[in-house]
C-alpha cells in the first residue's frame, strides 16, 4: 500500500462544528479529534502562510482575529479540506493525514480542543 494511500486513522467518517470554536473529526478508525478553528487556521501550510523555498512561516498570527472561523469547509478529492475562513482565507488545503496528525501531537486534557502543535487530543 502507497504510503499516501488512505488508510482506517486518516479516513474521516464525520466533520462537524463542535461549538462555536472547535471542529471535531471522527476518523475510520474510531477516533474522534477536536481542533480549535483558530489554532487550524494559524496551522495553515499553503503558499500565502509559509515559504515554499525556506519553509518560514509567513503568517502574522496578530493579523488573524480571535474570532476566526470556517464559513465553509469542501472536500478535495478523497484526501482533504478546504476551509474558507471568515477572515477571507481560503487557499489553504489540510490533507487529512496532517490533520491526524496535527490533532495526535499532543495527549487529551480536560477535553479542551486539539491546538495543532500538541496541547489536546479528544478521543484516546
């Protein structure tokens, strides 16, 4: 099996609004992760957010309002989302694998929503 091949833990069974700041993902496998809206829009990788040569963040997180969250979120194909942001952002797109992943660095706490870069992971 291809290593990009979807597979039980980055195959989501269920995307939905989980409050007014989490977004919650149930995966195949039977997982269920909570991500602060804010934290994945901070979390963004496309041309606009990051360098594509050096890999340097471009993004001023001061620039992003606290409020920020998913006007509308679309499937790409079978592999990821696309989030259209309230701020106007929306040419980012977050492969399920590295949403797994961004919600899997870090252990639950409290119930609190998974912050990519590894405070909360909702479901273990």
């Amino acid at each position: 099996m291809s290593e990009d091949a979807p597979t039980p833990a980055t195959t989501p069974t269920r995307i939905s609004q989980a409050g007014p700041r989490g977004l919650a993902i149930t995966w195949a496998d039977g997982e269920t992760q909570l991500f602060d809206v804010r934290a994945l829009r901070l979390a963004c990788a496309c041309a606009r957010c990051v360098d594509e040569w050096s890999g340097a963040g471009l993004l001023d997180p001061e620039r992003v309002p606290e409020d920020v969250h998913p006007v509308r979120i679309e499937g790409v194909g079978r592999y990821a989302l696309q989030i259209h942001w309230s701020d106007g952002h929306d040419s980012g797109i977050y492969p399920f694998r590295r949403l797994r992943a961004l919600g899997s660095e870090g252990e639950p706490a409290n119930g609190e929503a998974a912050v990519p870069g590894g405070e909360n992971d909702v479901g273990r």
